[in-house]
C-alpha cells in the first residue's frame, strides 16, 4: 500500500538539497518526559524525515495513526513531488 503524505515543518534548506525522486530515511523520535513545554501542550511522538544528517520535515499529526502501521515495516520513503513556491514536499511511502 502506497501512502503520499506532505510534510508538515519543512526545512528551508530542503528544497535546495533535495530533489524529486530521493529517497529519504524516516526516524521516529519518542516524546521528552522531562522537557518543559509550557503553552505549547503535550509532547508527542513524531516521525521526522530525513536526507543524510540534514531534516527535510515531519509527518504531520493528523497522518500518524494511519502511518503508524506502515512504519513497523517501512522506514525509507521517496520525494514525489516537490513545490517550493507553495513550500509543499510530498513524499511516497
């Protein structure tokens, strides 16, 4: 099952280095117990996007209980389309 999700928090940087077609790694970072975070709510667990060391961006909220179950066996996706005017990139995973 192929699933296309735009990216949420993008990375200026992402679209000078990045390019249709490359693949990326997906990281699952684990909410920080210990971290203050004020107004800004509960911490979560995200899936942030990578091209090497440098974050391209993060797999939005609302996309990640229905990615959850392809991540147990996916952890590398595809760049599908890329819109730096709109700062939209869309990965297949």
């Amino acid at each position: 099952m192929d699933m296309i999700i735009n990216l949420s928090s993008v990375s200026p940087v992402s679209f000078l280095l990045a390019k249709t077609g490359d693949r990326l790694s997906i990281k699952k970072k684990m909410p920080n117990k210990f971290e203050f975070r004020g107004s800004l709510g509960k911490a979560t667990t995200m899936y942030i996007v990578f091209k090497g060391q440098t974050k391209i961006g993060i797999i939005p909220p609302n996309c990640i209980n229905e990615f959850e179950s392809i991540y147990a066996n996916k952890r590398n996706c595809i760049i599908k389309n890329i819109d730096p005017e709109k700062k939209i990139i869309a990965i297949e995973v």
